[in-house]
C-alpha cells in the first residue's frame, strides 16, 4: 500500500504514528535508569501503599480497607 509505494521513492519515508513518536523521543534509556536508581536505592523497603477506607455501612463493625491501586484500577 502506502508503505510500499513510499519505498520506491529514496527521499519519501512513512512511519505509522507510534514510530514516528518514537523516532522523535525514545524514552526508554531515561525509564531504565529510573528503574535502576529505584530498585538500587532504599525506597522499595521504606514504600507503604496507601490504602482507601470505607464508610461501614449497616452490616459492617468496621471500616474495610482497600489498596489505592486495586480501587482506582476498578
């Protein structure tokens, strides 16, 4: 198709979208030292997940508590 076509011109070139951002920003260096600085230094130990609280209703004694993450994900 269009690919195909721009292939046969030297100064024509045809990226799809995702390509061509990447092309522009490759953010994959600066995530990996991120992730080497976060796992090497001592947050993972220190990390508490928060947690959401809810309103017991009439059934309930106590307040259940959800992780943040699994909340916001649902």
């Amino acid at each position: 198709m269009v690919r195909d076509l721009a292939h046969e011109y030297s100064r024509i070139q045809c990226y799809t979208l995702n390509e061509f951002i990447d092309l522009l920003a490759d953010f994959r260096p600066y995530l990996q030292r991120l992730i080497e600085h976060y796992e090497g230094g001592e947050i993972p130990q220190f990390y508490v997940p928060l947690s959401i609280q809810s309103e017991p209703d009439q059934e309930q004694v106590l307040p259940s508590f959800t992780r943040l993450e699994s909340f916001i994900d649902n």
